[in-house]
C-alpha cells in the first residue's frame, strides 16, 4: 500500500513538473506569446485580455487594401500591429506582426532594443535589403525581418539605392527601429 502510494505521489510530481507554460513575451518562429500562425481575428480578444486592440477600418483611413489591427497597453502604448491574411474576415488568420513593444524578446533576447551586433551574434542574417530610407536584415531561423533605419549608418551608405549592403558595412551599434515575423500559412 506504502509503495503504491508513493509511486503516485512521484508520478504526480513528475506530471506536474513537466508542465510547460507559454511565455506571453516570446517571440519564435511560429508564435508570439500565445498568439500563433494558425490564430484567427476572432479569437485575438481572448489572447490579449489584459491589452486593448484598435482596428483601422477599410474606408475610414488611408488603409488601401489591408486592416491592420493595433495591439495597444491598457496606457495605450503600441505593443504589436498584426496584419490579417484576409481583410475583413473574422475567421482569417494573421499573416504579419509588427513588434514595437521591447517586453517582447525572442529566447535569445533580440527585442526592439537590440543593436544589429547583438541580432548579428545572436542569429545568422540571411540577406539584407537596401531601402529608400531603412535596411531590412531577413533572419530565416525566425522568419523575421529587423528595420535599421538608414540614419543608424555612415552618411556614405545612406542614399545609395544601387549598394548590396554586407553585413560589414552596418555598424555594431545601429539600433533597430522595429521587426516584424511574416507567416506564410
């Protein structure tokens, strides 16, 4: 009787201890905290119960063909801008997500508070696109793309449209502006 007793007692223990919870601040491949690549709009509210969500209506804004839905803190800061593969449809689910709050890190500590040594060190940058006024650092591991806007850079690189910048050429010390993870569902 001890023994089977005992027994379930390590076996509770064990089941409990296994238990993992979602970190609501993780960013990974395939979530954000408890947002993932398969959530629809309609089920965004019980995701973010303790955050307030703005949505631009089509029409009302310069919003052209997307309906960005705003992440906003109850003191009304923007954490997130996620970006619904289907305009005006409840059931779509999110295609992009923009980061802009730094309480949002990747298991690896990239936030928006990052600088391009720590994303350089931290993750293999798989290509770098040259904008009009940013860089785009694209990071496979992630799906994500890291915005380092081009006043970060010496004033040689800015307004060369044509450069193919390596990653040489972007200063340790360039912070990033935002990023962004695009799901592909």
């Amino acid at each position: 009787m001890n023994k089977t007793f005992l027994s379930l007692i390590i076996l509770c223990l064990i089941f409990t201890s296994c238990k993992n919870e979602q970190d609501p601040l993780e960013i990974s491949k395939q979530h954000i905290g408890l947002l993932t690549d398969s959530t629809q709009v309609k089920d965004l509210k019980a995701i973010f119960i303790n955050d307030s969500i703005s949505k631009f209506e089509v029409g009302k804004e310069f919003a052209g063909n997307t309906n960005n839905i705003i992440i906003l803190s109850k003191s009304g800061e923007k954490r997130l801008i996620l970006t619904p593969k289907t305009v005006s449809d409840s059931t779509s689910v999110i295609e992009s997500i923009q980061i802009l709050d730094p309480l949002y890190k990747t298991p690896k500590g990239i936030s928006v508070l990052s600088t391009f040594k720590d994303i350089n060190s931290a993750y293999r940058i798989s290509k770098i696109d040259n904008g009009i006024n940013s860089v785009v650092l694209s990071v496979k591991e992630l799906n994500a793309s890291f915005v380092i806007d081009k006043k970060e850079l010496p004033a040689n690189l800015r307004f060369d449209l044509n450069l193919k910048f390596e990653a040489t050429h972007i200063p340790d010390d360039a912070k990033i502006k935002y990023f962004f993870l695009i799901w592909n569902n």
